[in-house]
C-alpha cells in the first residue's frame, strides 16, 4: 500500500460531491472535513526523522495535487489551470502559493 492509499478512497467518495468548479485545496478540506484521523494518518506517513508537523503537512497538500494530476482521466477531471494564494484553514505548514483549478468533465455530476 502506498502512502496516498491512505485516503485515495475518501478522494473518490468526496469527488461526486464537489461543485462543477473547484480547487485541489478544496478536495483537502473535504477530506480533513470527512475524516481528520485518516487525513492525520496520511500526513504522518510522511514522517522522517527530524520533520516537522509542517512539513509534512506541506507535503501532503503536495502529493493530493500529483495525485489529482496523475488521475485526472480516471477521476474524470480536467485541470482549468491554478489560483494564486488558496490557503487551506487549520494547516499550520501549508504555503498557499497556488491551487490547481479543477472542473468535472461532461456526465460526472
């Protein structure tokens, strides 16, 4: 298991439920909203020694973004390009530089 499977299946159960238009943040606050213990799980696999909660909160906004990225055919998204300074509430490592836009393709409501 890698560690994105930690909440790849919490993704694909918030998707349906977004609006036509959204940002790869807005999928992390629903998943934080759905379930905080799996997303805490999640940031903790990236656990190195001498990390902090910061940066491996950083790095799991980052790899929910690849993820969407790498399966945007499969989850039926198509990118609409990135929106400048999308801070995610509640995480405290988070650089809000820039969120991946996000819509739902045709017959994915």
């Amino acid at each position: 298991m890698t560690k994105i499977d930690i909440v790849a299946k919490n993704i694909k159960e918030i998707l349906p439920l977004m609006d036509d238009t959204f940002t790869s943040h807005d999928v992390i606050k629903a998943l934080i909203t759905k379930d905080k213990v799996k997303w805490d799980e999640f940031v903790e696999a990236y656990a190195k020694s001498g990390r902090e909660k910061k940066q491996k909160e950083q790095i799991a906004v980052q790899q929910i973004g690849c993820y969407l990225g790498r399966n945007a055919k499969n989850l039926n998204l198509s990118n609409e390009g990135k929106e400048k300074n999308h801070k995610i509430p509640g995480l405290e490592g988070h650089n809000p530089r820039e969120a991946t836009k996000w819509s739902k393709q045709k017959g994915d409501k």
